[in-house]
C-alpha cells in the first residue's frame, strides 16, 4: 500500500512537471537590507495591474513568471521596512531590491497581520522574527526564545527546577524542537535558566500548537522550529555580548562575493572559572563547602552558496554542550556530568520558475549523557540517542488558486544506555540497551484559496515506524480560514499527531539524563486528536483580541509504576499506559502605539 502511494505520489509529481508556459521568462528577485545585506523574508511584491503576487522566501527570493516581452511596476512591502516601487523591464532576468528599515509604522502592522492570516491553517500559532527579536527584553543579558514562548497562552511551566513546557496539557517530552530541519533533543542549559538557541544568529521562531501542517509529525502538543539567517555576502561584520552567566561572538561574511557566506557564533558561560577559583582559595579550610563548578558552550557554523539563479546549497554545524561538576570533598569523592546536542546537516533548495520549488536536507545528530558518581558507591550512567534524517520537500502550484505540498521523509535512529552501579571492584548492578527504529512516511496537502477571504487546507500524513515491529498510522488533517472582514478572522482546525519516541523520567520533570526510548511492539505510540477553534480581532486604535478555544483527547500516554526504577530494570516492565483529555479556552489581547505597548495573555 505505502509502495503504491509513493508511485502515484512521484507520477503525479513528475506529470505536473512536464507543463510549461510558453514565451514565459522567469525574472528572480533577491531582496535584501539595505543597511546589513541580509535577505529579507516574508516580504511581499505585488504589481499595480494585481496580475504578479509573491512573498520571499528564507533567502529573500521572489520568482516571477513573466511574459518575454512585459514590462511592469512592482511595489514592494514588508512590516519593518519602507515601501519600494521598481519599474521591471523587459528581458531582466536577476534584480537584487535593497529596502530601508524603519520604525514599525501601526497601521503597517495591522494591515500584513491580517493579509498573511488568511491563509494560516491555525491562529494560535506564534512566529517571531528577526525584528521582533531585537525588541524583546534580554534575559540576564541574553535573547531567549524559549523564554518568549513560555509566556504565551496555554503554555506553562510546572516548576522553576523543570525546564521543560508543558502546552496544551501536553508533557515535556511532547514538543518538537527544530533548528533548521534537525532536532534538538534537549534544548536547555541548566535547567531551563538559557536555551541552546543564539539569538545573535536567529532569523525567526515559530511554534505550532494546532492546525498541524501535514508535514509536520513526531510529537503530541507542538512543534518549536527555530531558523538560522543566511550570513552577509556583501561584508565582514562581528557583534560581541556580555551578559551575567555569559559571553558571546558572532561573526558573518562572504567567502566568495555575492555567491558563498558564512555565519559563525560561539558563547560560552563563566561560572565555573568563578567557581574554581572560589574553591581553590578556600581549599582545606574548616566547614568550606566547594562551590559547583559549571559551565556551557555552543558553536555554530551555516554556510550558504548560491549555485545558480535556481539552487542553493548549504551546510550547517551545530554543537551544544553543558558539564557540571559537583560534590567535591576532602576525600575526592565526588559527581561529574555532561550533556551535549551536535548535528551536521546538507541543504540542497531548487526553484523552477513561481510554481515550483523543492528542498532537500539530509543530517546526522546525536544527543548524549554521561554521568559519574563517587559517593559511598560508583554509579557510572551513559546514554545516547543518535539519528540519521533525510527529507524531500515540495511545492507546487497547480492552478492561480490551489496549491499541492508534498514530501517523503525517512529518519533511522539507535538508543543506548549503559548502567553500572559497583562498589569497589563488585559489580552490583548492570543494565545495558541498544535499540534501532526507523520512522519514514509521506506527506500530501492541498491548499485552496478561492478568494481572498477564504482558504482550505486539506490533506494527511502517513506514518511507518519499526522497532521490534512495523506500526502504521496515518494523520489526517483539515483546516479552514475565512476573513468575514479585513479586521476580523475566524478559523477551524482538526488534526492527529502520533509520536513513536518517548521522553522517560521517574523524577517527575525533565532533566537531562532523562532517556528517549522507541515505541515497540510492548509500547504503542502516543497518539493525539486536538480540534480548535479560533477568533482575531484588530483595530485602527491599535488594539487587536485573539481567542483561541481546543479540545485534545490523548491515548497510549506513558506514566511510570510506583517505585520505577528505570536504570536498572527493564522500561516496559516500569511503564503503564493511560488516557488523557484537556480543553481550554486561551485569550490574548494585544495594544500598541509607535513607542509603546502591552500584551494580556489568559487560559483557561
């Protein structure tokens, strides 16, 4: 059946590929900051004859199809730059458009709010871009993300020592965090107090909580997937941040002109240098208690070429990684633990004219834990989660008002822990695993917009995972969004997520030696049904009120026997498996002047 899928699914592709417009030409676009040379994205062009209409894309791309022969006036429009107006000629075949920044104007935002709304499948769903980023807050001296999202409606934290957020009734290990196109599979350091994401180097954040587009999958409540911007191709540039717990370096530039950049960032927090010194002045003294000695570091490297006018290639480097080192005494006892993210990744990007484009990433990541204790015994913990992800995305664009979004996907992982527990040379308890599981599937969507108010978006998700067993689920998903004025927005979604990888911990929060484990024959996958409703409201004044209102039913949800011990015992002996349901009403309620401004956020 899968098989017979994949055939019609690639026929129908390559069908669709053959047509062709005749005596078109196709005219690309690069848009960039004029101050920083940076793309811009989400930016919107639209020609005063309303016959040519496209939006950027991460690379600050925009291609026209265009009659050999047709000269046009563009004007171009994003919410934090000036509107430009170019005259196109006849026969261009590459512009590059520099825009202006500027102080974002209201009734600018209020406009692209609503125009880029009509078409998203869910009106909870949050998206902070790189301006955005500039004007929030720092958090000890830093940007955080994750701190942003914790704050919006329907997403909490249990407790100030759980880093983990909990949405929609969801648990902690029912989130998907992505970092262009690969996970992360613990995305904090220390307890939540900073994330593993670099603000310096972000170009947006987004996080879904429904209205799943089919090509997302994995997990239960939402999917947080942060961006990495394209690094300057014009000049070297640096910026250097000092904050409380850390510091950081960003550097970007081009390699080869206009064609090859890169981005690099490196941050590194310094309680530990404090904390070593603290402990070595005091050493041997009466009742001294030594200080933890804890530090973390992140690098990351992005490199973006463009090939020709129609692909682009990049390669990305990622390592995250915390050590804490703690209970020293007189008589060198003590514990030492780390943790660390780290993947590389592959993009190819292919656009073939305004209907077509393609995107293909390939990445090998791994997540790792490793803890060792002496303290009256010796515990030595180690756990590992490695993965191999590759997937095919594309979009084409049927007809002026229906869209098709496709994608094949395969991801093949390996699990491992090892556990002793000894006492001197006696081995008093052992517990080893290795487990493999590969996850691969498709994805199939349609999106109809008959008119500018109305949009659907119909389409489903297949599901084929294999541990000890294959499973195979499929994911439906629908939704509907209708502007019944330019200021008031309504929206309907339904979807069904399965998530085949657990987030185990008998500690009743996250914490990172916490163990991801696969599904099998023994342990079912999670399965979520969330259908959603929601309202948007905006004033000329400035005030605007989205109301949100879901209902979830959760089966299969893991929780642990009394007394689990999932170091030394066997995990499908130490799970049970229940049933969940959570509803809730979330309303957020939002002001703002030239200079000023206020969010009210509530859930119920």
């Amino acid at each position: 059946m899968l098989m017979a899928y994949f055939k019609s699914l690639v026929f129908v592709v390559s069908l669709f590929s053959l047509f062709s417009v005749k005596a078109q030409s196709s005219v690309n676009i690069f848009v960039r900051d004029k101050e920083s040379a940076l793309p811009i994205e989400k930016a919107s062009i639209l020609s005063n004859d309303l016959k040519y209409h496209a939006i950027s894309n991460s690379d600050g791309r925009i291609v026209l199809e265009m009659p050999v022969k047709d000269s046009v006036m563009l004007i171009l429009r994003h919410i934090s730059y000036n509107e430009k107006v170019i005259w196109l000629k006849e026969e261009r075949q590459e512009i590059v458009i520099e825009m202006i920044p500027l102080s974002i104007n209201l009734n600018d935002v209020n406009v692209s709010a609503n125009k880029s709304r009509k078409v998203s499948p869910s009106l909870s769903s949050i998206h902070i871009g790189r301006k955005d980023l500039e004007q929030i807050p720092a958090h000890l001296g830093e940007i955080d993300v994750i701190k942003i999202l914790e704050t919006q409606p329907g997403v909490i934290r249990t407790n100030e020592l759980n880093p983990a957020i909990n949405v929609r009734g969801g648990s902690g290990g029912h989130n998907s965090f992505v970092l262009d196109g690969q996970p992360i599979f613990n995305p904090n350091h220390l307890l939540g107090i900073l994330s593993t994401f670099n603000a310096d180097l972000i170009e947006s954040a987004s996080m879904v909580k429904d209205g799943y587009h089919p090509q997302l999958g994995g997990s239960l409540s939402s999917f947080i997937e942060v961006k990495n911007r394209i690094g300057n191709k014009e000049k070297l540039t640096g910026k250097v941040g000092i904050g409380l717990l850390s510091s950081r370096l960003s550097l970007e530039g081009p390699i080869k002109k206009d064609k090859i950049s890169f981005l690099f960032g490196v941050r590194r927090s310094y309680f530990d240098l404090f904390a070593r010194s603290y402990n070595n002045i005091n050493e041997g003294k009466k009742d001294f208690s030594p200080l933890p000695e804890y530090n973390f570091q992140d690098y990351q490297l992005k490199i973006h070429a463009k090939i020709n006018q129609n692909w682009f290639a990049e390669m990305e480097l990622f390592r995250s990684s915390d050590n804490l080192d703690l209970l020293k005494e007189e008589d060198g006892k003590r514990l030492v633990t780390d943790w660390s993210n780290q993947f590389a990744s592959f993009h190819i990007k292919h656009y073939s004219g305004e209907n077509f484009n393609a995107h293909f990433v390939s990445g090998i990541g791994m997540y790792e834990f490793d803890l060792n204790r002496d303290h009256n015994n010796f515990l030595n913990v180690d756990s590992k989660t490695e993965v191999w992800n590759n997937k095919l995305d594309i979009n084409y664009k049927l007809v002026t008002k229906l869209e098709l979004t496709a994608g094949i996907f395969c991801d093949l992982y390996q699990f491992k822990y090892t556990n002793h527990l000894s006492d001197t040379d006696v081995l008093l308890k052992e517990n080893n695993s290795s487990k493999n599981a590969t996850y691969c599937g498709a994805y199939l969507n349609f999106k109809y917009q008959p008119s500018e108010k109305l949009a659907f978006n119909l389409g489903g998700r297949i599901n084929n995972y294999k541990q000890d067993n294959w499973m195979h689920e499929t994911s439906p998903r629908f939704s509907i969004t209708y502007s019944v004025f330019d200021d008031l927005i309504l929206n309907m979604n339904y979807g069904v997520t399965y998530q085949f990888n657990h987030l185990l911990s008998t500690y009743g929060m996250n914490l990172p030696n916490d163990i991801w484990y696969p599904s099998s024959s023994q342990i079912p996958a999670e399965e979520a049904k969330q259908f959603a409703i929601g309202i948007e409201k905006s004033w000329t004044s400035g005030f605007m009120l989205k109301m949100s209102s879901f209902f979830k039913e959760m089966n299969n949800v893991i929780d642990y026997s009394d007394g689990a011990d999932l170091l030394f015992n066997k995990v499908e002996d130490e799970v049970i498996l229940g049933k969940g349901e959570s509803q809730g009403v979330e309303v957020e309620f939002n002001w703002k002047s030239k200079r000023l401004g206020t969010t009210l956020l509530y859930t119920s």
